[in-house]
C-alpha cells in the first residue's frame, strides 16, 4: 500500500468518525461506478451528503480547491447512480468537501457543507 494512501484512507476514517459524532449515519464508502466515485455516503433524517474527502500533509493552497468542476461532475454522476440503484427519491441531496489535515494525536476536519451543486 503507499503512503499517501494509507494517509487517504485514515482520513476518510476521520471523517467518517465526525459526522457519526454529528448525527449522521454512514451509508457506504467508496462508493464506484464507471462514471466516478464517492468517498462517503452519509445521512441524517433528511439530508443525504456525498462527501468528497481531501487529505493533505501540506496545504498550498485551499484543498477544498482540489475538487474541480471535472472531479466535482465525477462526484455527481456517481451519487446520481447510487440514487437511482437504491430508489431513492425522499431526501435532499447535498454534494460536500471535508479537508483533513494531519496533527498531533489525530485529524483535524474541516468539513464545508453544500461545497458544489448540481448544475
């Protein structure tokens, strides 16, 4: 496995632990289709979040901005596909990014809500 994957997944791990902390329940990881892949699938009572997740040893500049409108279509075709697989028509989807950055003892998350929409 390298580095930067095995960093990937503790990140994801990350995330994944913070939103159970803030009420959601994780639906899938990893989701792939042939069109693109989401990172995590989460939900609350309403709100179905496809969550992007970014981590970084460093930050250049914003890493939210490492999600382009390419990446960001990936993202949408991917949640589209799952919708549909699991005839689900009942909950407002929203498309976010969570920025992990390493430190000491753990993961700093940085998560932004509605970071893209469907356009």
């Amino acid at each position: 496995m390298r580095p930067t994957s095995s960093l990937g997944r503790k990140g994801e791990e990350a995330v994944a632990t913070w939103l159970k902390q803030h009420g959601y329940t994780i639906l899938e990881c990893n989701y792939r289709t042939r069109c693109g892949e989401v990172d995590i699938i989460a939900s609350n009572h309403e709100i179905m979040a496809f969550v992007e997740v970014k981590t970084r040893t460093t930050e250049y500049f914003p890493t939210h901005l490492v999600v382009n409108k390419r990446k960001q279509n990936k993202v949408i075709k991917a949640a589209l596909h799952y919708m549909v697989k699991h005839r689900i028509s009942d909950k407002v989807i929203r498309f976010d990014i969570a920025s992990v950055t390493p430190v000491e003892g753990g993961f700093a998350v940085d998560y932004i809500p509605n970071a893209f929409t469907k356009s």
